[in-house]
C-alpha cells in the first residue's frame, strides 16, 4: 500500500527536484495576491513569487482585479532565488514568447476575439491581447474610417477583432474591428436582398456617382448600382449629367446576382411612354378622333 501511495505522488516528487534554470518557462496556480506581488504553486520544493510590475504590460491591469487565486499562469524564470528563497518569475517575458505563438495561431485561423479598447492614440487606438500591445488603426475601427476627433469614443469598449499583423522581432501587432462589422453587414443585406424581388420599383437616394454609374441607397442598408446605360434614354457622358447626389429618384430592380442589386430609371422612362402610347385611344368627339398631350399627359399620371 505505501509503495502504491508512492507511484501516485512520483509525477510530483520529481517535478520537486528537477533541475530549473533562468529563462525556463513554468506553469504555476496562484496561491496567493499581494498588492505588490502573486505566489505560485510550482508544484516545487520551493514556490514563485511574480512582483506585480512583472504580470502585464498592460497600463489598465490591476492585480487583484485581474488575478484570482486558483489561476493557472506561465512565467519566465528570473531568477532561481529572489533572496528570500522563491523562484521569481516574469510573465510578461513568458508572454513575450507564449503569447506570440497564440497572436500568430489567431493570425493563421482568422478566429475573432474580444478585446478592450485602453487608449486613443495617433491614427488609432490601442488593445491588448495576449498580454501584448496591438495597435487598430482608424480604418479598422469600424465600418467606415474614424476621424481622430471622435478615437476618445472607442476607449472602454469591447471589440471583437481579427489580428491581421504578428510581426514578433518588431514587436508589431495589429488588430481590425472592421472585418467582423463587415462580416455582418454584408450578411445581414443578403438576408435583405434575398427578399428583394426583381421587377420591385422603389424610391431611393442618390448616395455617389462614378463614372460607370449612380449608387442608389434604397434604406434599410440596401443600396444597388444604376449602370450609365440605364440612367435615361438618352447618352450622357458622365451620371452627373442628369444626377446629383442626394437626390431622390424612382428605380426599378432589374436583376440580383450575388448579393447585388441591378437598378434602372430608364426601364421606368420606357414603362412611363408605353402608358402614354397605350392611352392614345381613339374616342369620337363630334366625329373626329381627338386628344390631347395634357389629357394624355394626365392619364399617364403626369
């Protein structure tokens, strides 16, 4: 029985003397948080002690906000004896090397994550994850770019982000908010779209002229492409022409094809003359077939 009791402490007892040496790498549970300090269970002869400068590089951390007893935590190895006896660890420079493994994991998979925007700074703000620094630059942001006056709105809230840069030897980490806010606008106006039907005829607001042809917002975050050749029945050589932006115009959706909406006013021009062809009927009056363009004009709804 007591060789059994033996065999089943032996994982421990030999983690107990084995050999440690500065710039290791071990995981510790916390078994106590200090104002200036954390100890670890190593699961050693001896326990770890990280002084609280040595926990985050994160200027919002908070040491008995952020750390629990029971936590699980990897540190660096320091030094093999801090004076008093205990190993002192860093787990900042064990995020230096573990949490660049994880930032590049995250690069690779595209996972998105939850990050805290900390502070606003030039061209961008700033979030940490992993332990590391990670810059989101004004046009990841949001949807559309952020002008530096209203960064300061973004400090305190939570992002979910997708690291597009890991750059470990120049300690550069970049974060976008963007990717994911557009991840779910552009699923939310397929959902919209799909529930589009070509033929429906629409108002909708002239939000950008190109030089192929108008952008229309229809509302609702739905918005669709008037081609040159479908603004009106005559040629013209650039949408501003005949259009200008803001203006209110009366489109008819002519076809969807991947998510996008085909728009017409000339379709609705063409539809407006066969009204007014078909209205020309003749009608006696006094003998004669007449009519006039105002009563025509009237019939068609003009």
């Amino acid at each position: 029985m007591a060789e059994e009791t033996m065999n089943d402490f032996k994982d421990e007892i030999d983690r107990s003397f084995r050999k440690i040496n500065e710039g290791d790498i071990l995981e510790g549970t916390v078994i106590d948080v200090k104002d200036t300090e954390v100890v670890l269970d190593l699961k050693y002869y001896t326990q770890g002690v990280i002084k609280a400068e040595d926990l985050s590089d994160d200027p919002k951390f908070n040491i008995h906000r952020d750390i629990s007893v029971g936590d699980e935590i990897s540190a660096t190895v320091v030094s093999t004896d801090d004076g008093n006896g205990n190993i002192l660890l860093s787990k900042r420079e064990a995020n230096r090397v573990v949490a660049w493994d994880k930032l590049n994991e995250l690069l690779e998979s595209g996972e998105y994550v939850d990050v805290k925007v900390s502070e606003a700074v030039k061209a961008g703000a700033v979030a940490f994850l992993e332990g590391i620094r990670g810059f989101i630059p004004a046009s990841k942001l949001d949807l559309s770019f952020v002008e530096e006056a209203d960064i300061p709105n973004y400090v305190g809230k939570v992002l979910k982000v997708r690291v597009i840069t890991a750059d470990k030897e120049n300690s550069k980490l970049v974060l976008s908010a963007r990717d994911y806010l557009k991840e779910q606008a552009d699923a939310k106006r397929s959902e919209m779209v799909s529930n589009v039907e070509v033929g429906l005829v629409t108002e909708g607001i002239v939000e950008s002229l190109q030089n192929y042809g108008a952008f229309v917002n229809l509302g609702n975050g739905l918005s669709g492409l008037v081609h040159i050749s479908q603004i009106c029945n005559q040629r013209i050589a650039h949408p501003s022409a005949v259009l200008k932006v803001g203006q209110k115009v009366k489109v008819k959706v002519t076809a969807i094809k991947e998510g996008k909406l085909s728009l017409s006013m000339k379709a609705l021009e063409e539809i407006a003359a066969t009204e007014i062809t078909e209205e020309k009927i003749e009608y006696e009056s006094d003998g004669e077939a007449t009519t006039s363009m105002a009563d025509l004009l009237k019939k068609a709804g003009f």
